[in-house]
C-alpha cells in the first residue's frame, strides 16, 4: 500500500476538519477508532495488490457507496428516534425517491 495507517489517520483527521464526526458519548476514543478504521483499510488495500487498477477502482467505490448508504440509513434512524425532521435537502431527496424513477 502506499499509504500507511498513520498518514491515513492524518488525512482523516484533515476531511474531520470541514465534516467533524460526532463520536457523542462513545465508550472509545477517538484516536483508537480512527487506528483500528486506518489499519483495516491498508489491510484491506493491501489484500487487493493482485486487483487490476480498474478492478482496485471499482472496489474501493463499491465500500464507499456501501458506507454512504449505511451512515444515510443510520443517520435517518436516530433523526426519527428523536423526532429530528430531516434537512429540506434529506427530505427532497427522500420525496423523490418514494414517487419513482422518472419524477
């Protein structure tokens, strides 16, 4: 890989900086999360070095739509939970969704 798990915690901590994460009253710290998510990456990177460019490419987007979709799903269960209504754009974008494709 040529990144190491610590420069991918720097870059992390860097994109942390326009999109801080709420880690709310986790019983973990920060620091350790951000270790353990840097170094299953890099594992995971490395696990595909016999991967194709394209093949590596489309992986790697895969997990991150992944990812998206699952912090969106989680985000919209706790927003109802706590009876939080979701942003103009959320809700828009929900709005479409449910009439179809197409509208």
């Amino acid at each position: 890989m040529s990144i190491t798990p610590q420069e991918l915690e720097l870059l992390m901590q860097e994109v942390e900086k326009e999109d801080p994460i709420d880690f709310a009253d986790l019983p973990f710290d920060e620091h350790d999360l951000r270790a353990l998510i840097s170094n299953h990456l890099c594992e995971m990177a490395d696990a595909m070095d016999s991967f194709s460019d394209e093949d590596k490419h489309l992986t790697l987007l895969a997990v991150a739509a992944k990812l998206v979709l699952e912090n969106m799903v989680l985000n919209i269960q706790l927003l109802r939970r706590h009876g939080v209504p979701l942003s103009e754009s959320a809700d828009a974008l929900l709005s479409r969704l449910r009439k179809g494709p197409g509208t």
